[in-house]
C-alpha cells in the first residue's frame, strides 16, 4: 500500500479532488472528464487520464473506480453490532465473529467495555437475530445490535491541497435523459449488473462497454441503467474511491451523543451540513450499557485536527442543548479486525423478481 506520505502529483490531486462523486454516465467517460479538469487548469488527456487512474487504484491511492452500490436500495439488510470481547481472549473472539461470511466490517475501537464493533449483512432482515445469536453462544459474549432508525448522511469525502480542492466538479449531469422509478425489486439484468459493477469499473477509456460486454448487454442499456440508478438512489455516486489511510486521513473517530429524542431529528442535519462529518445516524440506546442515540463519524489528518473537528461537532450539539461531559464519547479505531465490504450477491438475489 502507497505510504500516507506519498507524493501526489498536481494531477493525482486534481484526480482525487474532482472526481469522488459526478463521474460521468457516458459511453466515453473519460473524455468529458479530462475536458472537465483542462477547464479548471489541469492539462490532461482522456487517455492520460484514464492511465492515471488505474496507476492511483494499482498503488492503492484509491480502493477503487466505479460506481458505489447503495446495498440498502439493493434488498436485504444490514446492521451495526457492538460487543465486548475480555482483552485475553480478544484474537479468538474476533477469529470466532469473523468467520461469520455475514460479518462485512469488524474494527476494534478505544472503550472500556464495548470494544469491538462489526456490521452484519443480510439478505433477510430475520436474520440478523440468528446470526446474533450463533455469535453469542460461541464467544460466550452479549451482542448489542444497533440498526440504523434514521440516515442523515452518508458521503465520504476526503479531499487535499491542490486543484478542484472543493470538489464541486459534478458531471452527473451528463448523458442520456432517463426517469426513475419506484420499482422497490431488480429484474434479473439489473441483478446481473449490480454483480458486475459492485467490487468496481474496468478502468479502461470504454468502462460501461466493457461491463456490457461482460454480462451480455448494449452499452447504451448499462450507461442508463447506471444513470437510473444513481438517480434512485441505488447507487449513491460514479467516481473514485479514496483509500483515506493512503491519503493521510488515519484517524478515524465515531463520535456517539446522547441527543433528547425531540431535537433529534432537528440536530440531525446540522450535523450531516458539516463538510468533514462522513456519515450520519439515528440508533437506538441499550439501557444500562449504550446511552447514546446519535452517531457522526469524523475523519482527520492529525490527532489534533480530529479533535477539532469533534470540538465543532459539539459546538453545533451545544446550539440545541446543554451538553454535558457524559453525553458524548469518541471511539477511535485502533485495529482494522476485517474488512470484506457488503456482499451483495445474496441480497440482490433475494430481491430480484
């Protein structure tokens, strides 16, 4: 993996700047991008774009390129779990809750009781109880599930010095006329889409082509679907994907609120406004051992940047009510236990009709 330090080019800045959200849904995307950033003083061809790219996935710069799949819109589920695992026996603990292929995400994190915090995905919200309950009688530990009752906002962006630094550049805009639709189930192509395109794009001058190639279809019928989609909310943007530790965004903080349940829904998007909160949620309390309802993940370059960031988030908190030094905690991850991503093959076959 490319180091925190890595030297970035004007161009790989302009690359990560611009393009993490509003890539094109064209048949030849690259070229109106590279028209996009010569606008913004940035000289640069589509095939040289495009190289530049896939050189930035290849070291790692960025996880990946393509279109991020919004599994919630997809079908099935998927949920927040908290537990302790005792500190002797916390490898075997992880070992025994991540061998669950449920289990997408699982990141140990600073508290003195709740410690290790994963996501389970599921393509039947009934599930998630039993998958919860197998983890328990094997670790011989409580599990504290915590779904997600309201989303204020999920929209990561991680962005650096250089140009298009406030990453406004959105070319969404382009491409064919489509409408959206209320259909709540994927057809069987649009499955076999969401297969194609959920690990990423070919990062090639002929991305959705090649996609079509892949599952038997007209490009002119990707690049509308795709576009279809964006606008249903199926897939949340097309773009880049930063790695955010290879850009110097180490410290990751879940900052948790005890927020009176009548301002939630008032303090939510004042929270979700502010340009370095990265995601969002209502969740509910357990009682005697989780008071808080309200989590915002914030993202920094630095301790003391994370800090402040947390300080304006309480500051925003403190407009609505007195908050006091028990209503709020940060939880820094200190150890990444797995990290597979949202499976949705599963989920999208269940829901296809």
């Amino acid at each position: 993996m490319i180091q925190a330090d890595a030297d970035l080019s004007r161009l790989d800045r302009a690359i990560v700047n611009a393009f993490q959200g509003g890539f094109p849904v064209v048949e030849r995307p690259f070229e109106p991008a590279a028209a996009a950033l010569r606008e913004r003083g940035v000289d640069v061809s589509a095939t040289d774009l495009c190289e530049r790219v896939r050189t930035l996935d290849e070291e790692g710069v960025l996880s990946r390129f393509g279109a991020l799949v919004n599994a919630e819109e997809i079908g099935g589920t998927a949920t927040l779990v908290a537990m302790h695992a005792p500190p002797e026996r916390f490898d075997e603990v992880a070992e025994q809750v991540n061998a669950h292929r449920e289990v997408a995400h699982n990141y140990e994190r600073e508290h003195p009781h709740l410690n290790m915090w994963f996501v389970v995905s599921v393509a039947d919200e009934s599930r998630v109880d039993e998958v919860l309950g197998d983890i328990e009688n094997e670790t011989g530990q409580a599990t504290y599930n915590m779904p997600k009752r309201r989303e204020f906002h999920v929209g990561a962006k991680f962005l650096l010095d250089g140009p298009v630094s406030d990453g406004d550049l959105d070319l969404s805009h382009l491409g064919p006329d489509v409408e959206p639709t209320d259909a709540r189930t994927l057809t069987p192509d649009e499955r076999d889409l969401v297969m194609e395109i959920q690990g990423g794009l070919p990062i090639t001058e002929t991305p959705y082509a090649d996609v079509a190639a892949a599952i038997g279809q007209e490009p002119s019928w990707v690049v509308e679907t795709i576009k279809r989609f964006n606008l249903e909310g199926k897939v949340r943007r097309v773009g880049v994907i930063p790695n955010h530790y290879a850009l110097g965004y180490s410290e990751n903080g879940m900052t948790v609120w005890n927020v009176p349940d009548d301002l939630v829904a008032e303090v939510g998007p004042e929270i979700a406004a502010l340009d370095f909160v990265t995601h969002c949620y209502r969740r509910p309390r357990h009682a005697g051992v989780w008071p808080y309802n309200f989590f915002a993940m914030t993202h920094g370059r630095s301790e003391e940047e994370s800090e402040a960031r947390i300080e304006q988030v309480r500051e925003v908190m403190s407009d609505y009510w007195d908050v006091g030094d028990d209503d709020w905690d940060t939880l820094f991850s200190t150890r990444i236990l797995k990290k597979t991503g949202i499976r949705l093959d599963e989920r999208a076959e269940a829901n296809t009709a």
